[in-house]
C-alpha cells in the first residue's frame, strides 16, 4: 500500500516566513520607541542601520508586514481546501496505480 501523502500549501511557508519577520520588526520598533522615550540612554556607538530604518521608517515597514501576513492568512485559508483535494486526487490516483498492480493476472477467456 502506498503511503498516504500530506496536503502541502505553500502559503503556510509565506505566513510563518512573514511572521517572523513581522516578530522581528516589531520588537525592533519596540526598542526604538524605547530610545526615544527617553528611559533608556544610547551612545551614537550603539545605533545601527536596522535602528536608523526603525527610526525613520518604522511604521510603514510594519504596515506593510501586517498588509503581507493578512494576504498570506487568507491565501492559506482560502486555498486550503484546493490543496486537500489535490492532495487526495494524487492518493487515489496512487492507490489505483497499487491496486492494479496487485491483482492477479486472470487468463484470457477462449
């Protein structure tokens, strides 16, 4: 018997990919928001491009890491059941091709 294979869909590698890029970016912002609060003190040493960007560019990174993760969200969900489907289509496809297989060769009838 041939095993049973796993519907895939790609778009869940796109949402855990956005993700943790999303968690990323969001506790970069945090930290960011952090300096300019005030509460934390930093040497110009300590500041980096990624903080440079944050600073300057924060939120529109994030919206736009927001707007990707809701596409990615309903892309998986939406194509969910396609891929099930074709994941079963291509099982019973095999489980025929398995079962024709094992059957016994049956002699022409004269």
């Amino acid at each position: 018997m041939a095993r049973q294979k796993k519907a895939g869909n790609p778009f869940y590698v796109m949402l855990v990919a956005v993700g943790i890029l999303f968690t990323i970016s969001a506790s970069c912002y945090f930290v960011v928001a952090l300096r300019q609060s005030g509460r934390v003190e930093v040497s110009e040493a300590q500041t980096g491009f990624f903080f440079q960007l944050f600073d300057e560019h924060g939120t529109a990174v994030l919206a736009v890491e927001l707007g990707l993760l809701a596409v990615a969200t309903f892309a998986a969900i939406g194509t969910d059941e396609y891929w099930e489907k074709r994941a079963r289509d291509a099982n019973s496809l095999a489980a025929s091709v398995d079962a024709s297989a094992d059957a016994p060769d049956e002699p022409p009838l004269s």
